[in-house]
C-alpha cells in the first residue's frame, strides 16, 4: 500500500476514478446495511478486491460519517456473519484512509461507541473470531525485535485499540510487565490514538472488582492491571516493571498519555483499599505515590475533613489517617513504611493552606496522640498546615533541651568538689577523673562548654561570666517553652528518673535514636537544640554502643539508616572529630546491633480481595463530653439585661401576631358578607325557563327599570 500520509493534492485521473468507484461501491454497502437488505455475495466480492492505494481525502469525511453512523445497523443484521462482514469493511476502509483521515475517523467512531450508556465492546469482540488470539499474535511478534517493528503490525495493532480498547490495552501491558523492552512501542501506538487517552472519561465496563465512577481508559487498565497480578503468582520483576511503566506513562512526551493526578489518584486509592497481598504491590504502589508527590508540586490538597472526592483534589485528612495506619501495621515491611512517611513528608512540605478548625483538632488531638511520640512530633514538624503552636517530646529530651539536666549534673560535680577526703579530691583533680565529671555537665550554650573553657584558657582568654551564661539559659528557656510541650508522665510510662549522669544521657540518646529511626532530620533538631555536650570522643561512644544496644526500635532499621544516625549524633556532639573516627563508631556499631531483615515468606498471590474503594471523607463523631459541654457555659447564664430586652421582643411579637389574625378574621368575614348578598341579588339578574309558544312577560308591558335589569328594552318583545 502507499505510504500513509496525506493525499490533499489531487491525485492523477486514473486513481481519482479509482478512488470514485470505490468509494459509490461502499456507500451503496453502507445504505443496504442501514436498510437491512445487504447482498452477502456482493460483501464478499468487495471485501475479496484488492484495493492499493490510499482513499482520497475529499471522499472520506462523508465514508467515515456513514460507516459510524450506520454502525449500530451493521452489527446487529439478523444474519452474524454479515454483521462479521461490517467490522471487515470497516476495517479495510481504515486501513486506506491517510493519517488525518484516520484520526477523523477515530474520533466519530469513539463518539458512536460513547453515545450508548453501556459499553458493548465485550460483543464487539465475538464479532472478530479469536480476537484476543490475533492480539497476542501480534504482541509476540512485537517482541521478537522491538527496535525493527514493521508498520503493518503497529497498524494492526491500533485497529484493535481503536475496536475494543479495554481488552487491547490490557494484553499489551501484560506484555510490557514480562518484557519492558515493547514498552516503547505500546506507548507509541498509543500516542496514535489520542482520542482514548490524556485524562478523557469514557463509559466502559467495570467488574466487580472495579469503582463504578466514570474515568479515563488509562486509570481503568491500570487499576485492572494491578488486580490481575494480585490474582495469579507474578514475579517481582513485573511488580517493578509496572513502577517503570508508570514512569513512562507519566513522563513520556508530552502531553503524557496519563497524567501524573490521575495515576496518583489510582495508587492512593488501592493503597486506601486494605488489600496487603502480596507485599511487593503495596511497596511499588507506596513507591509509585511516593515519587509523584515528591516530584509533583501542582497538586490540590483538600483542607477540611468534610471535602468531597473531586478532580485534582486530595483529600488530605483521609490520606493522612490511612498512612499513618498503615505505618502503624506490623504486617507491612520497612518499605512501605518508609515510603508511606516520605509521603507524608512530600504532603506536607507541599500544602500551603492551613486544615480549618475541625481537621486540625481532630488531626492533633485524636488521631497523632494515638501513635508513638516520634510519628506525633515528625507529623508535626512536616504539616506546617496543622499549625502546631507546641510540639511534645518526652521529658528526658525537654529537660536536656530546657537545661534542667544540667543543674542536675552542676549538683554533683559541685559535691564532686566539696569532699573533705584528701583521695577525692587527688581523684577530682586527676585529667581522668574531670573527663568523668565534665562528661556528665552541660552548659546552656555549646560555646560555653567545659572543653571551649579550656581553650580559653590555653589562648589566654577569660571563659564566659557567670552572669552571661544565666542569661543564655533564660532566654534558652524561654525558646524552647515556646516551641516545645513536655508529654505529662502519665501518657508516657516509659520515662524512667535515673541518678546516675550516664544513665541519663543514655536515656537521652535512646530517645533520640527512636526519633531518628523515624526520621533523622526532626532528631537533628532535636539535638541541635539539646544542651547536652561531651567532652570526649571514647565516652561519646561508650554512651551510644549503650543506647544502640538498649534501643528497641533499632532493629527495625537498616544499616545505612544506622550509619546516618551514628552521623549526626557524632556531627553535633563531637564535631572535633574526624571522618575515620565517624566510619569507626558507626561500623563498630553496626557490626553488634542485630537488625531485623524482612523476608517477604507470605503468599505470592490471593484470591480473597476486596473491591476497590475511593478515598472517602473523614467521619468525625463528636465525643460525649463535647457534647455535655453544649450549650457553652457562658451562653448557659444570661444576664438580666439580655432576659430583659428578650422577653420584650417576644411580647411584641405576639401582639403583631394578634393584631395581623384579627385583620384577617375582619376580612374574612367581609367577604363572607359579600358573598351572602351577592347570593340574594342572584334573583334579579336569572330568570326561569319559558315556558313553550308562550311570551316570556305574557304580553305585558314591562317597566324600564326591569327591562334594563333584564339587560333588554321592551322594543325587542312586541
């Protein structure tokens, strides 16, 4: 056949009468199929002509229009074969009309399929015997050199797009999953039928699997997609080319074939849907959310809990809660996890506008407070939205950061300093036993540590006033009552109160190692604002082989997480240090924590899922005492003024009342008396039948005044 471009020009005499008797030929076809009276043989003689050449595109417009407007009469003839016949024709004429012909034609054809309310492409396809054999005929072809794909093929393939999309998009992400090399191919035929694609909503079928809404091709096939491969035992190869495939669908050339909402929207949606089988879908899908929250900045974030689900608005409140529960899972692995709080952090780093009342009481006060400390102060720290005035931290991390530990400390080295013991004080005075002491003292500012005193010392320089660091300390006190609450005793039992200065700072450190496997950066901060200070390396890591050893959350995180923690807590409490001394502690320390590794041993597949749901608006139920308190106290007790002007209000309300009821009752009555006198007047203006060949006033003569109450003069009746 020719080369498929457009055929604008006129073309020479002897393919324009070509062209013309083809053309007549089929429209004839097409009328006796609008007529049902279609001549099989003259069908199959057509179908059997060659034809090679291209259909000019003069003639197509009115080709295309009929062959979709008469579509509903070909494929429902009496006789199947000759409806078989009809998808031939339109076939052959596809595939000879030039490329804006085409997309002409793809555009009647999806209105015509879109016209009807239910989708019959399931019938379409047992018009095409073995139509999903030829589809994955061709798929295999494709595969077999997908750099060298012949057009024929791409054609074909297109066609079946175009015919029965669902089912053809489905084979050929089927194929992509098993062999990501035809994915390039698969987008590009796609791109050719851009009618079915970029976020257009079609009318198609949903199983009973499915969301009934209304959505684009793309969302339905993707979501389609991930249940089939939950149903049968797939490899995690697939599961990570279906991420690889999302990427292409999203970021190929523009304008992408699926946008990066739409796809968003699909994956927070299964991840909303409690389907957990097998692990690897929920961590490609959480990986999937993860990056297209991160990398996408023009999303829309509902702020109130009552938001209704809508085009290109998450409804922040509900993905919140269902992250955090699914984070709170202990059947999930550390990849989900880990996803699931990135994003969190992407969320809420993204949002500009605050949550209103509702959300952010019901947000903070009964939803964070039912996780762990480190998810409520991260969740804090991240949702700038929620608007959180003070954050809560245990008390062992308040008092280091307020400066209360190091009183404590100044205590005892002043009882250090008091002993009488000659021994003692040798001891105190010893290099070793003031690294001991100093080790447990913390000064309200880093710069007025023990070990910048000694400094001072060797440079000549006199270390800070006592004065001075008083004032530090206040106005440090002040700061950090400003941005931080301390968790009452009661919510938090696992504080413990130790004497000895180690044990405390283990405590500390056991703490910040808990919030640093939830998230390093809020635990650097945490330590940036701590006014705890050592003075030595060897003791800085006796302390934390401790703490590492103690902490229970750690075996949750891996070796590189370990590293970045041992790395900020050497960064900000022995930044003398060098880099070898960091890779030392850090390795020395991952070689006697044992970590905890995830072996995904359940089952590859499952049959028992549940049906896909959308994310739905938050219920929040007020609590009884809320309730209890209603009406507010200080509308509860009114003041005699307020009683007063009320109660006059009311009375004169009821006086209008009576006074408009007795207005009404006066004119009722008057038309009631009207009534009853028009009532007596009706004699005067009737009169009675007459009786026959007699005149009506018996020949006498009547008055004027009576014949004008008749509405007649006596000239009428002589």
């Amino acid at each position: 056949m020719a080369e498929n471009k457009s055929s604008s020009e006129l073309p020479d005499k002897k393919t324009l009468d070509m062209n013309k008797e083809w053309v007549q030929e089929l429209e004839a076809i097409f009328y006796s199929y609008r007529n049902y009276d279609v001549s099989k043989i003259r069908v199959q003689q057509f179908l059997d002509r060659s034809s090679n050449f291209l259909i000019y595109d003069f003639y197509t417009s009115n080709l295309s229009l009929d062959a979709t407007q008469y579509f509903q009469a070909g494929i429902t003839q009496k006789d199947v074969g000759l409806s078989k016949d009809y998808i031939l024709l339109m076939r052959k004429l596809y595939s000879m009309l030039t490329e804006p012909s085409k997309q002409f034609f793809q555009e009647e054809f999806v209105k015509e399929w879109q016209f009807h309310e239910i989708d019959y492409t399931p019938y379409f396809e047992t018009l095409v015997p073995r139509f999903r054999e030829k589809v994955a005929s061709l798929l295999d072809e494709i595969s077999k050199n997908p750099k060298e794909v012949d057009d024929d093929f791409q054609e074909e393939l297109r066609w079946h797009l175009l015919y029965s999309p669902a089912t053809t998009l489905m084979e050929m992400f089927t194929q992509c999953l098993k062999n990501f090399d035809i994915a390039g191919i698969c987008i590009e035929v796609c791109q050719k039928v851009p009618q079915l694609f970029f976020d257009r909503r079609l009318k198609m079928y949903h199983t009973e699997y499915e969301t009934d809404r209304v959505e684009s091709l793309m969302a339905l096939v993707f979501r389609r997609l991930i249940l089939n491969k939950r149903w049968v035992d797939t490899s995690n190869e697939e599961w990570r080319n279906l991420e690889q495939l999302a990427r292409v669908i999203c970021s190929g050339k523009e304008p992408a074939l699926m946008s990066a909402w739409a796809l968003l929207d699909v994956v927070l949606c299964e991840l909303y849907t409690e389907n957990r089988i097998p692990m690897i879908s929920v961590e490609v899908l959480s990986e999937i959310a993860a990056k297209i929250v991160e990398n996408f900045d023009n999303l829309e974030y509902a702020t109130s809990a009552r938001s209704k689900p809508a085009d290109k608005v998450l409804l922040t409140p509900s993905i919140i809660c269902f992250l955090l529960n699914t984070i709170d899972d202990a059947n999930v692995s550390n990849t989900v996890i880990e996803n699931c709080k990135m994003i969190l952090k992407a969320i809420g780093q993204s949002m500009k506008q605050p949550f209103d009342d509702e959300a952010k009481s019901y947000l903070t006060s009964e939803v964070l407070r039912k996780f762990p400390w480190p998810v409520e102060f991260a969740c804090s720290t991240w949702f700038k939205s929620l608007e959180v005035e003070k954050r809560r931290i245990p008390s062992a991390i308040y008092k280091a950061v307020n400066g209360a530990i190091e009183e404590t400390f100044d205590e005892r080295s002043g009882i250090f300093g008091q002993s009488d013991n000659k021994g003692d004080a040798e001891r105190c005075s010893s290099p070793s036993s003031q690294s001991s002491v100093k080790t447990a003292i913390s000064i309200g500012d880093k710069s007025g540590t023990a070990v910048d005193n000694l400094k001072m010392n060797e440079l000549n320089l006199s270390p800070m006033s006592a004065e001075t660091v008083e004032d530090e300390k206040s106005c440090k006190s002040a700061l950090v009552a400003e941005i931080f609450e301390e968790i009452p005793l009661e919510t938090d039992q696992n504080i413990s109160v130790f004497e000895d200065p180690l044990e405390v700072l283990t405590e500390y450190l056991d703490y910040i190692i808990t919030m640093g496997v939830f998230d390093v950066s809020c635990a650097n901060e945490l330590m940036c604002h701590s006014s705890v200070t050592f003075e030595s390396t060897e003791q800085l890591e006796k302390v934390m082989k401790k703490a590492f050893e103690e902490n229970f959350e750690i075996a949750k995180a891996g070796p590189q997480r370990i590293r970045e923690i041992c790395a900020k807590i050497l960064e900000v409490f022995a930044p003398s240090s060098s880099e070898s001394d960091h890779d030392r502690i850090a390795s020395s320390l991952i070689e006697v924590i044992p970590t905890e590794k995830y072996e995904d041993t359940g089952p590859r597949c499952t049959q028992d899922l549940k049906k896909s749901e959308i994310i739905q608006p938050l219920v929040i139920i007020p609590d009884k005492t809320s309730m209890e308190r209603w009406p507010p106290t200080e509308y509860r007790y009114k003041p005699n003024e307020i009683n007063g002007s009320r109660n006059s209000a009311r009375h004169e309300r009821e006086v209008r009342k009576q006074v408009a009821l007795t207005k009404s009752l006066e004119m009722a009555q008057l038309h009631r008396n009207l009534w009853a006198e028009s009532e007596r007047n009706m004699d005067h203006w009737t009169r009675p039948a007459s009786p026959g060949n007699r005149p009506f006033f018996g020949g006498s003569r009547m008055n004027s005044s009576t014949s004008r109450a008749h509405g007649s003069s006596t000239n009428g009746f002589r």
